[in-house]
C-alpha cells in the first residue's frame, strides 16, 4: 500500500486538476507542433495566393541611366557658302529618365489557371489543418475511453472489495462464535487478496492512461477527466448503415479531390505554353537627348506598343509535359479508386464489429443481471448459513467478472462507433460543444 501510494504521488504532478474533454481538445490543439506548422503553411499558401492574383496587374518600373561614347557618327553638311563640313551626330554624354508600364495582356490563360491552382493549393492545406485537429481529438477521444474503462473498472472492484469486506466481517464474527472455520478466513481473505491485485493492475491502468492523456494534450496537471456525456452515449447501431454512407466525404478521400485539381490545373498551364503572349507597354521619358538625338537639350516624350511572342520549337518539352500531366492523373485516378475499395471494406468491417458489440454487449447485460440476481440468493442462503463461504466467493468473482466485462464492451462500442463517424468524416465533437 505504501508503494502504491508514493507511485501515485509521483505520477501525478502538483496542482493537478480535472478537465473536461472540450478542455483538453483546446489545450491540445493549442499546443500541437505539426498543427502549428501546417498554420505556416496556411499563411505562406495565402502569399502565393497573393502574388498569383498580382499577376493581373500592370508592371511600373522607373530608371535613369548616365552614359558617355568617345566616339560619335559623322557626317557631312553643306557650308551655306559652298563646300562641306564634318558634325558628329548626336552627344557623347547622354542622360535619360523614364517611368514604364507593362501589362501582360494574353498569356495563353496560364494566369487564370495559377490563380486556381494557388486557391486550390491554399484549400488544401487549409483542410490539412482540419484533418490534423480531427486527427487531434479522436486520439484523445480514445484515451480518454481507455482512461474510462480502467475508471469503471476500479470503481466495479472497489465495489466488490466493500462487499467482500463486510462478508469478512461476519465470518470473522461466526468463527468467534464457533460457526466459521479458519478455512472459511483464508478463502475470504485470498479473494480480497485477488481483487486488490486486479486493483492495482486497473488503477496502474488508468494511471497509463492519464499519462497518455497528458502527452497528446500538453496538460501535465491533469489527475482526473470527465468526459461530457455526448461521449458515452450509446449510439443506436441499427441506424448505421455503411452500405448508404457517403464514403466519398472521408478525409482522406476527399484530401485527393486537391490533388486531383492540382493535376488538371498543371496540365492548363502546360497547355498554355503554346498559346502565343500578347502584352502591351508605354514610357513616359525625360532625357538628355531626347526623341530627337541630335539635338543636345532635356526632352519630354513618349512610347508605347504591342508585343506578341510566341514558341514555336521547344525541342518536345511542353508535349512531354503535358503526357506527363496524363500520365499522373491516371496514376491518381486509380489511386483514388483503390482508397475508395479500402474506405469500404473498413466501413464494412466496423460495421461488422459494431453490430458484434451490440449484440455481445445485450448478452453481456443479461449475464451481468443473471450474476446479480444469483449472487443476491446465494448470500441469502449464505446468511442463513444453508451455504458455504466458497460459493459464496465465486458468486462475487462471477458478478464482478460479469460488471466489468459489460462495461468494458460498453466503451468498444463507443470506441468503434467513434470509428466509424470519423471515416464517413462527421466526428462527434463537431456537434458537441
């Protein structure tokens, strides 16, 4: 007993508390690395995101450029009295200041398709996030149901313990008036001795699973959970039906919807690469000379004009692009009918082991009243001394063995069922608040 109890004080910290479940959903999303991270990438999807839709706007790009020749152009100029003269053409020292726009006008729509694929990009991560939150509660949500089961199965013992106490109490009283034999102690005591064994084990248990409960939550005061009870509501299991359930909304399945859209926007802007640009610009100058080269004074002008470019022979790269792009989303796309063959035989299986709970569970029940109604007689004709100590002992290890078999098949229900409601993506947590 006094190890038990410094192992208990040293697995639980000071100032240790109680949290509710909807408590250590918070904390543990708050504290997550990896969810973090993914936040990061949410805020660096939404530059791209940005930079993507500037691609819309117009380029403004000013510059002023000093240069110097040694040598200029000559030319030959008629003297007004006859004969000629030699004039160099234009200014060794040039000055020239200009203000530009360009805007890209057509580009084979390679801007609207990665616009798309940004958006695209930035929703994905954006349900990234989502999946690793769902990804958060259900481990905790199954903690706590192993956290639970070792509670209930504590308190079944500790239960079982008192009973078994009181009936040492009157054995004790019968041997001192002669009707108890020593025998009938030490069966007593050796049950008492089992069950505190069986304790021990449920209680390192439940200490096993507020450890785990503290790593995956960051609450290392945590000493006690209570779970809401939305959470160990029995769910009606008749009412799954896997068969109709829109397996296409899975997580995962649904996280290859981005990536399907990935694929086919890419292969947009391959196939944009063979559209010719058209862009236009225009300047506004101020220089040293000026429109006019040969004259050796500051001028204002201005230009403007249409390009249009295209590739005519890349050497094969934009056509091996695009086989590329085909080749990839067929790739996906029997990827994706594989997970969709998986996402049903699993939602078959949980079925399976769902409809097997319930039923194990009702017989488990009816077991549980059977061992409660046999242990009541027993320990009547026990009190009316037509029956033994030993009958009546197993009668107790029977209905305990009963109670926590019941319960432990209540929380495999929730579990499972838990289960379920993640892979058809409508976790219960998203209802409970």
């Amino acid at each position: 007993m006094k190890l038990a109890t410094l192992l208990a004080l040293i697995s639980t910290p000071l100032g240790a508390r109680e949290y509710s479940m909807t408590q250590l959903f918070e904390l543990a999303l708050e504290e997550d690395s990896r969810l973090a991270r993914i936040e990061a990438g949410v805020a660096a999807a939404e530059t791209v995101v940005a930079d993507a839709g500037a691609a819309f706007q117009p380029d403004l790009s000013a510059g002023f450029r000093v240069s110097y020749v040694s040598e200029l152009p000559e030319m030959e100029q008629p003297k007004p009295g006859g004969g000629t003269t030699t004039v160099e053409a234009g200014v060794k020292d040039t000055y020239a200041a200009n203000l530009t726009a360009r805007q890209l006008i057509f580009a084979g729509f390679t801007r609207r398709y990665g616009l798309a694929a940004a958006e695209n990009r930035l929703a994905e991560v954006r349900f990234q996030k989502s999946m690793r939150e769902d990804a958060l509660r259900f481990s905790l949500l199954q903690a706590a149901y192993g956290y639970s089961l070792a509670d209930l199965s504590v308190e079944s013992l500790e239960a079982s313990l008192a009973r078994l106490e009181l009936n040492r109490r009157r054995v004790e009283s019968f041997f001192s008036q002669g009707f108890a034999s020593e025998l009938d102690l030490l069966e007593i005591d050796a049950s008492i001795a089992e069950l505190n064994l069986q304790l021990r084990q449920q209680q390192a248990d439940r200490r096993a699973a507020l450890i785990s409960l503290r790593s995956l939550s960051g609450a290392e005061d945590l000493d006690a959970l209570a779970v809401e009870e939305a959470y160990l509501a029995l769910p009606d299991v008749e009412a799954v039906d896997i068969e109709g359930a829109d397996l296409a909304s899975n997580a995962d399945y649904r996280a290859t919807d981005y990536t399907r859209q990935a694929r086919e926007l890419e292969t947009e802007i391959h196939r944009g690469d063979y559209y010719p640009r058209l862009s236009a610009f225009g300047s506004f100058n101020y220089g040293r000379p000026g429109a006019n080269f040969f004259a050796d004074e500051w001028q204002f002008y201005y230009q403007g004009g249409v390009e249009v470019s295209m590739n005519l022979w890349d050497g094969g790269r934009r056509g091996n692009a695009l086989e590329r792009d085909r080749a990839r989303l067929e790739q996906l796309a029997a990827e994706r009918e594989e997970l969709f063959t998986n996402l049903l035989a699993r939602g078959r299986q949980t079925g399976e082991s769902l409809q097997s709970a319930a039923e194990q569970l009702t017989t488990a029940r009816s077991l549980l009243e059977n061992k409660q109604r046999k242990y009541e007689l027993i320990q009547q004709l026990w009190d009316a001394g037509e029956q033994s100590t030993l009958e009546v002992l197993e009668a107790e290890q029977e209905l305990t063995a009963a109670d926590i078999r019941a319960k432990g098949l209540e929380i495999r229900l929730l579990s499972l069922y838990q289960d379920y409601l993640l892979l058809i993506n409508r976790p219960l947590w998203r209802n409970t608040k």
